[in-house]
C-alpha cells in the first residue's frame, strides 16, 4: 500500500463508510422488508432475498435497507414484500419471482413508481388497538 | 472458513463485543458459533460478523449488537446461537428472552439506546465504541477518523493547533486535570538539549484496583490515541511518540500494534504525513504493572531502562523529560479527545460540560452496583445519576453507602452527598478526586474502616520506597488500621492516624504518597462513626470485620422454623456448634474462629451475627 494523501484519504472515507453506514441509523431512502415467516421461505421468499441483495449489490446502491420480518400474514400469497420510500406509506406486493422482485426494485424502489400489477395494497394494518 | 470482507454489501451487520470483559465471558467462541451457524443456514453472504472493543455493559457480556437497528442481546451462550441466528436473521423475528429487561420491570428492551445504561451517555473519547472492527483502520477512517489529524498537518499552523486545544478547556484525563493546552504550550516553549528532540508520551499505566478505562480505550479504539497524539505531536513540535502500557493488557497492546502498523502503512505515521512535510512515529513501551510507574517522573525512568522510581518536580517533564529533553506526558483518554476536538472545534468542545471542567469523562463503574461497565458522561452530571439512572442502583434493594474514586488516591464520598456534581473541582472539595475515572460503589455490607485499610494496603505494596513519609509512613497507618480492624484500637489511634495523614501528604515526593492518605481522610471525616464503634463497642457495623463478630443462635428460630436442621453443626470447622438434629443448638464461643460459615448455611435465619 502507498502512502496516502490528504485526497487519497478522503476517497477511502468514503468508500469505507459505506460499509459503516448501515450501524449508524442514518437515512435511508427506501426499506425493502421481505417477509420470512416459514410460509414465505417455503414459497420462495429467500430468492426473492438474494435477488434483492443482488440487484443492491450490482447497481452499489448504499441508501436501501433491506430487512427481514416475520410472517404478513397472507399466507397463501406469499413471497411477499413490503417497500416504504421515506416519507409515504408502505406498499405490499404479493406472489413476487426473482422477475418481478427485479422490476420492483427498478421501478419502485430506485425510481419511486409503484407498480401496479403486483402490489397487493397500500397501506400496514393497524398495530395500535386504541 | 473463508474470512468475511467489509467490501461487500450485507444487509446485516453482527457487532460482537471484544473488550476484554467480553473475551472472559467467552465472546470468541459465541463468535465462532455465530459464524458458523450463519454459514450452515446459508447466510454468509447477507450477515457480516464483526468484532468491537468495549461495548461498555460489561456485566451483561457477551453482548451482540444487530445493524442496522441497534437490536441488543446479551448474556449469549453457544446453545442459543442456532435459534437466534433462524429467527432473527433468517425470519426476522427478534428474541425477546435474550434481550435485557431492567431488573425492576420485566419487559424485555429490544434497542440498545432505550436501555437506561445507555441513554445518559454522551461519547466522545469512546465515540466509536461497538461501531468499528478495532483491528480495521478502514472502519475507524469510515468514521471520520484522521480527518482531525488531516485537519491540523495541512490547514492548520502548530499555533493554531495549540489554541483550539487551550480554547476548548480540556484538562489532563489521568487525575490531575491540568489544562492540556497550557502543558502542550510549556513543551512547546521549552528548548531541547544538545541537539535532542522533543517527545510526547501516552499514560497507559492504569494501576487503580477496578479501573479498566485506558484498557478498554485501547482495546476498542486505538486510532483514536494514535490520531490525538500525531496532533498533539504537530502542535508542540515533537517527532517521537511513545505508548507506556502494562503488560498485563495483551489484548491492548495486541491491537496496539496492529493498529500503529496500519497507520504506517498507510503513511499516516512515519516521513511526510499526508504529504505535509511533517515526521513523526510512535513505538510502544511495555510496563511491568507497578503502580508507581503511572506517575509520570517514574513512568519516564521506567521507558529510558531505570527503576520505575519517580523524582522531585521541578524540573517537570515539559522541560525535562525523556532522555532529558522536554516531554508531554497525557493519558490514553486525554489523546483520545484530541481528534473531536479538532475535527469539531473547541467552541463545540466547551459548550458540553461545567464552568470549569468541559467535555465528558468515561468511568469504570464497579463495586455494588447492577450495571457494571465503562460509562462516558458529560461532567457536571451527579453521582446520582450515575449510580441509580445509568448504573441501574444497588444490587438486592441494599442500601448505598458510598462512591470510591480516584483509586487508592482518592476518596469516599458518602450518600448525603450523592447530588454532588461531578467535576474537577467539587470532586477535590468533598476531599476525593477525579482520578483517571475508577468508581466503586459501595452498599451497607461494606466496612469503610476496612475500605480503608483496603487501599492502604494496596499504596503501602506499591510504594516504591524511595521517601520515607510514604515508606513507612503508610506503613504505620496501615499497622493502626489493621489494630482497629481487629478490635485492638485505643482512641488515641485515631488522632495518630490523622497526624500521620497530614505529615505524609506534606513531606511525600510524589503524587502517590501525597495521595496515599485520602482514603482514610475522607473515611474519618464522614464515617467516624465506624471508626469508633470499631473501637469504643469492640464492633463492626457491616460485620465486615470478622474478628468483632460474634455468632449466636436464636434457639426458638432453630427448633420452630428449622426443625434443628443440623446444618450449622455439621458445617462447622471447629467444633464449636452443639446440638443434634431436631433440637435446638448453640455456639460455644470460646472454640468460635468466627468464619461465618454457620450464618452462611443456615436457611432459617436462626444464626444471629453482631
């Protein structure tokens, strides 16, 4: 390794937070959540995972969190997603194949159009009771 | 098994605590595990384990922290491993019953920054604790390190280096709390002997009984004292760096090197830095653990081959130090805040803390006290908040007594006192002192006579023996201590002790003698009561002292409630419990040697001590 100057140090800050960045709860620019109950991994939802972590992987995308959580609840529709840009509400997509996981992700997640044909709804269902 | 990179994306990232707390507890193999079941369950590509130094909750280890998020688990074993790893990171579900859950409410606190431990932190010298692989100068890069340091080579002139550093208040961390600037400006104002250079000097030499702040720095980020003392090197003028720690801290000085290698090869020590024109390179000298070796004459005795024995000041080492020539000496935590301080000015700086004592100071918090670890607070916070808020209170809803700090130098300061701020100086004025930031809390079972005679003992072993006042000074006081503590004190004893006190911090050479005294000052002025009953009633009222004690047995206790269980009799070493099973017993007091085991196994509370 060469001696770094004050520019090569800059461009290995940068490079380096990348990697960092996801411990420091900054901003992200969309959360990508795919559920993993054991319906969903049945159903293919760890594809569905890998080609998400693929296409962030290829494109070096840093500002999408993709995040795991258990079981929607819609069994039969599962591999299922659910995809929150900041800032507007979560959108889910049902029945998804590494295809349309690719298309979600170019469409919706890095240009911000849902896209229509797969999404199941807009909206999470209510936690709260009161 | 192939060796996870930090150049590829992975959704989660595992902080594994390293710090040595951790390490006993274990952390490694809970690592290995982790890394193994992630691979069985084939997720080595979406789960990177790191290792951290100190994450601070050291009474929980071994401590995992999930990113993004800052899911927190604790107390892991092996055999949880497989579950959490299915779970969490495969389905994504979090496991509540490896969470933390406060011990007076039983709800489990899933992230880290909800957890009161944590809340009333403020970091800046630990500012990368539980985010960076120590071992990876790239992740401690990533997190703005060496910018400060780029900061003060390329755009800044010493002068100016000098002035931000005596503008944003910082004193000394090690327990004195001079001003860093001042002392960096006599260094730099002095002049070098026949041709020498001027030298700066890392305090690594942390000897206080339950201190571990300078290890844990170390162990967790070593950059961080690198970086400050490059910087500190530029404003006094000095080309040669040493780090003094004791050898008792290999996983310190283990990521030591590593670290100080690292910066070398990326020319961030060594000719030209950062292509600025300015040299300068550190090397490590390992100590031999005593304790005398942490004050700074003998600490320089002990790097130059001498007998870590300390001299008369002045000259001071900012004039004449190392080989001779003019030396600043500042402690692992001191350098560790000099980066901040650079990167976000001294304005920033002074804006956290007191009047007088600015920017924040890390403890070990020990002793009686629920959540043992490494806290950084802003000065000016109170000993309360430290005990209850962020140290969780007294274990076993006992009562608290008092806090120990300063180590063997400082004192106790009792529980009326316990809204005391901490700073420099209220810390001084309630007879105690900052010290290098060693707390040990202390409940109603303690003896403080026999706190006392506790440090007395450590300083009386650590005296180096050059000065009489703390040679047999300390010595003597011990010796009255020990008498009282054995029921064997006359109240002479007490104004003895204190004369002693007063004659050995007047006459002593070094910072450890004039200092030796404090424990017993600070026990006499606000516990005098239990020095007297010691005395006068021939009793110890935390039956600390066992020689006082005398056991008995309540015999309606014993037959009523324990059925004369027999326990007491058959566990007695001596002989000196009568009785059989069902009936009642007795201790006969003559052939008593006072172990206490009695009172320890007997289920029924039927053995009375007093």
């Amino acid at each position: 390794m060469p001696k770094l100057t004050l520019d090569d140090l800059k461009k290995l800050r940068e490079k380096a937070r990348r990697t960092t960045v996801l411990r420091e709860g900054g901003d992200f620019r969309a959360k990508v959540t795919v559920h993993m109950g054991t319906c969903g991994i049945a159903a293919g939802a760890r594809t569905i995972m890998n080609t998400f972590m693929t296409e962030i992987e290829e494109k070096d995308i840093r500002d999408v969190l993709l995040t795991n959580s258990g079981c929607a609840g819609l069994c039969s529709k599962e591999p299922m997603i659910t995809v929150e840009l900041q800032g507007q509400a979560p959108v889910k997509y049902i029945e998804l194949t590494p295809e349309k996981a690719k298309d979600i992700f170019d469409k919706h997640v890095l240009n911000g159009q849902i896209v229509q044909d797969y999404a199941l709804g807009i909206g999470s269902e209510k936690t709260d009771v009161s | 098994m192939e060796e996870q990179t930090s150049e590829k994306t992975y959704r989660i990232h595992l902080m594994v605590c390293a710090g040595t707390g951790c390490v006993s507890n274990n952390s490694f193999a809970v690592k290995d595990a982790l890394k193994e079941e992630i691979k069985k369950q084939g997720l080595e590509n979406e789960v990177l384990v790191v290792t951290t130094g100190c994450n601070g909750f050291c009474e929980r280890g071994p401590l995992l922290v999930v990113e993004p998020g800052k899911i927190f688990y604790q107390q892991l074993t092996i055999k949880d491993i497989p579950h959490l790893v299915e779970e969490h990171f495969l389905k994504g579900r979090p496991v509540e019953k490896l969470m933390y859950s406060p011990p007076e409410d039983k709800t489990p606190i899933p992230v880290l920054n909800d957890i009161a431990f944590f809340k009333g932190q403020v970091l800046i010298a630990l500012r990368n604790r539980g985010l960076i692989d120590p071992e990876k100068i790239d992740e401690y890069i990533a997190r703005d390190g060496y910018t400060g340091m780029a900061k003060a080579l390329t755009e800044m002139t010493a002068e100016e280096v000098l002035e931000e550093v005596k503008q944003s208040g910082l004193r000394g961390r090690g327990g004195g709390g001079f001003p860093t600037g001042l002392k960096w400006e006599f260094v730099r104002r002095a002049s070098t002997n026949n041709g020498g250079i001027k030298y700066i000097v890392c305090n690594g030499d942390e000897g206080d009984p339950g201190a571990f702040m300078d290890r844990s720095l170390l162990e967790a980020d070593p950059h961080s004292v690198i970086e400050g003392m490059v910087i500190g090197a530029k404003a006094i003028g000095a080309q040669q760096g040493i780090v003094y720690v004791r050898n008792e801290y290999p996983l310190a000085l283990k990521r030591l090197n590593i670290a100080l290698d690292a910066a070398r090869e990326y020319g961030l020590l060594g000719e030209n830095i950062l292509d600025s024109g300015f040299d300068f390179d550190i090397k490590v000298t390992r100590g031999a653990g005593a304790f005398v070796c942490g004050e700074e004459t003998a600490l320089l005795a002990s790097i130059e081959g001498r007998l870590g024995e300390p001299r008369p000041r002045p000259p001071f080492p900012a004039e004449k130090g190392l080989w001779g020539q003019p030396t600043c000496v500042n402690n692992v935590e001191t350098w560790a805040n000099i980066p901040v301080i650079i990167n976000r000015g001294a304005d920033w700086y002074h804006s956290i803390g007191t009047e007088t004592s600015k920017g924040t100071k890390v403890f070990s918090l020990v002793g009686k006290i629920n959540n043992t670890g490494l806290v950084e607070v802003p000065m000016g916070i109170s000993l309360k908040e430290i005990v209850y808020d962020i140290g969780g209170g007294i274990p076993g809803g006992k009562e608290f007594k008092a806090v120990q700090t300063g180590g063997p130098s400082g004192g106790c300061i009792p529980k009326e006192k316990i809204d005391l701020p901490i700073d420099y100086e209220s810390l001084s004025e309630a007879g105690s002192m900052m010290g290098s930031g060693g707390m040990v809390v202390m409940d109603e079972e303690t003896c403080m006579v026999d706190v006392a005679r506790y440090f007395l003992s450590f300083t009386q072993d650590e005296s180096c023996g050059k000065c009489t006042p703390c040679r047999e000074g300390t010595k003597e006081m011990l010796n009255i201590l020990t008498k009282i503590t054995e029921g064997k004190g006359t109240e002479e004893d007490l104004t003895l002790l204190l004369e002693l006190a007063q004659s050995i911090k007047d006459s002593a050479l070094c910072g450890l003698g004039n200092t030796a005294p404090n424990p017993v000052l600070t026990t006499l002025k606000y516990f005098r009561e239990e020095y007297e009953a010691h005395i006068k009633d021939k009793k110890c009222p935390a039956h600390v002292c066992r020689e006082l004690n005398t056991y008995t047995i309540d015999e309606v206790a014993c037959v009523n409630v324990g059925k004369g269980c027999d326990m007491c009799r058959r566990n007695c070493a001596s002989d000196a419990i009568v009785g059989e099973k069902g009936k009642a017993h007795t201790v006969i007091q003559d052939k008593c040697i006072k172990c206490g085991v009695c009172y320890d196994v007997c289920r029924f509370g039927a053995v009375k001590v007093d």
